[in-house]
C-alpha cells in the first residue's frame, strides 16, 4: 500500500490526478499530509518538481542497469517508488538549503528576523546569506559587521572568512573586512574559532584578529554595540580600519599616507555628521584632512 501511496503522491504533485481522486486513494489523514509539502514548496517559491520529466530519467536509469542483467525484465513497482521517494527529496532539498542574501549599502543599517526569532542588524555595506529554513540549520555567512541577538536552541554559527562564532543562545557582535575580524560578546558565552586561536568569550570579553595579530580583552560594555545608535567606536585599531569603516559610513575616498596606516586609534565617530566624524578621527592623531565636501578627502600628517 505504501508503494502505491508514493506513486498516487507522483501523480498528484505531476497534476495527473485530482485532489479529490488523491483523497480517496491514500485517505484523509495522508492526503493532509501531502497538501502541507505541496504549501511548503509554494510558500518558499520554488515550482513543483516535475514529476513526469523525473520519473522518465530515473526509468531511463533503472532500465539500463536491468538490461545489463536481461532484456526482458520488467521495471518493478519498488524502482518506481524509490524514483517518487527520489524526486520528492530533491523538492524537499530544495526548500530546507535555498539560501537568502541580505546586504546593506554605504551609510546603511538593516534589521533581519530569522525563522527561529533570532535578530541580525546588518550595519552599513554588509551582507549575510542563510538557508530557507534557518530554525533547522542556524549557519549564517558573514562580511562586514552585524550584530546577533540569538534564541536559544540548536547551536548557532557564524561563518566569515576569518573566523568562525559559535553559540546556543546569547547576543554578540561580528566585524569581518578586508584582513580585520574583531568579536564581542554582551550576553551568555561565545565560542571564537581563527587560524590564529580558539577561545571562549563571556560577556564584556573582546578577541580582534588583523595582520598576523591576535589580541583580546575586556572591559565594561553597553547592552549592545554604539554603532547602532549611530556611532562607530574603536579601541586600539589601526587607523586603516578606522578610515575603512569610515567609508563604509560616508560614500567618499579617502587617501592618507601609508606610513600612519598602522597608527592606534582609540574613540568613536558619529554617522549622521561628516565634518564630525573626520574631526574626531584625525585630531587626536595630529592630523589633517582636506574639505570634508569633496567625493575624495585627503588625510596628512
């Protein structure tokens, strides 16, 4: 009867028999059963597979594999079962690993809601890709920065190019540009994997990855990163990734001297003021810096 039931669930997804044909076939409770993957295939956008086209491979297959044996052996009904079985997993495949991308643009900020209600915000020129049904598979891909406010369950992982995050439940903050990776943690534990080092961060804890070098720290930290509010903060980095995420915030160039490009800074600068932001970057440096109008800005010693 169950072989019977995948070749009626074949028919009926090819359109080749009815819904009430297919209810009085496999009964109420299978056909209930059915009409819910056919809405889930359709809720994510992905067309019905086609059965008919499928089920004529898959014959093709089974086929020459017998006639190696005989030529006059007859498909069993099983091979047509497993070939329903087989199509129909190739849709379900579908639905469960077809990712989504988000990305932001310069001076941007997005607030993503994952399908297991965890929170991604997305700040300026980032992206993130993760499958359909993120509450089944919580792996999410990183470049730029975001922040994640994770619901407990399963583990949930972040993947960038230069290191990997790991939690169960917990909020945390990821930058991944160019050579830079830096993870903080605001609440429950963190699992921080780099080429360089494993640790495990709790809150107020810091790791900060960039050019061979591998540093970590902690301090008192607010409830969550400042650049949500609208400011960009830094302790002790390289003014190259300051400048770095500068852009990311103002849609201009910036050229500077490479011999200051590994200078520290320590501080912050506003999003919504340019002439601000370049006045509390380069005055602590003793440095200047061209008009603030122009699309490329000049920064000297």
């Amino acid at each position: 009867m169950e072989n019977e039931k995948d070749i009626y669930l074949a028919d009926w997804l090819a359109d080749k028999i009815s819904d009430d044909q297919l209810k009085q076939l496999v009964g109420d409770e299978d056909f209930i059963a059915y009409k819910k993957i056919r809405i889930a295939l359709q809720s994510y956008g992905i067309s019905d597979p086609n059965m008919e086209k499928d089920f004529e491979a898959i014959q093709q297959l089974l086929q020459a594999k017998k006639e190696t044996k005989t030529k006059t052996r007859v498909i069993p009904l099983w091979a047509y079962s497993v070939a329903a079985s087989l199509v129909l997993f190739f849709g379900l495949y579908q639905v469960y690993f077809v990712t989504n991308e988000v990305s932001t643009e310069v001076g941007d900020s997005k607030e993503i809601h994952l399908s297991d209600n965890s929170i991604v915000t997305l700040n300026s020129k980032s992206k993130v890709t993760y499958p359909n049904l993120f509450q089944f598979n919580r792996t999410i891909q990183l470049e730029g920065e975001a922040y994640f406010d994770v619901q407990k369950g399963e583990k949930f992982t972040v993947e960038t190019a230069l290191g990997k995050v790991s939690v169960l439940g917990t909020e945390f903050n990821v930058t991944s540009f160019s050579n830079y990776f830096e993870v903080t943690c605001y609440e429950g534990k963190v699992s921080v994997e780099t080429p360089k080092q494993n640790v495990i961060l709790t809150p107020g804890e810091s790791v900060r990855l960039y050019d061979d070098t591998f540093e970590n720290w902690a301090e008192a930290t607010d409830k969550k990163p400042e650049w949500i509010s609208g400011e960009s903060t830094f302790k002790n980095v390289p003014i190259k990734y300051v400048i770095a995420q500068f852009k990311n915030q103002y849609d201009v160039e910036i050229k500077f001297p490479k011999n200051i490009e590994n200078s520290k800074f320590t501080g912050s600068f506003t999003h919504s003021n340019i002439e601000t932001a370049l006045k509390t970057i380069c005055i602590p440096l003793n440095l200047n810096y061209s008009d603030s109008n122009s699309k490329t800005i000049q920064i000297s010693e």
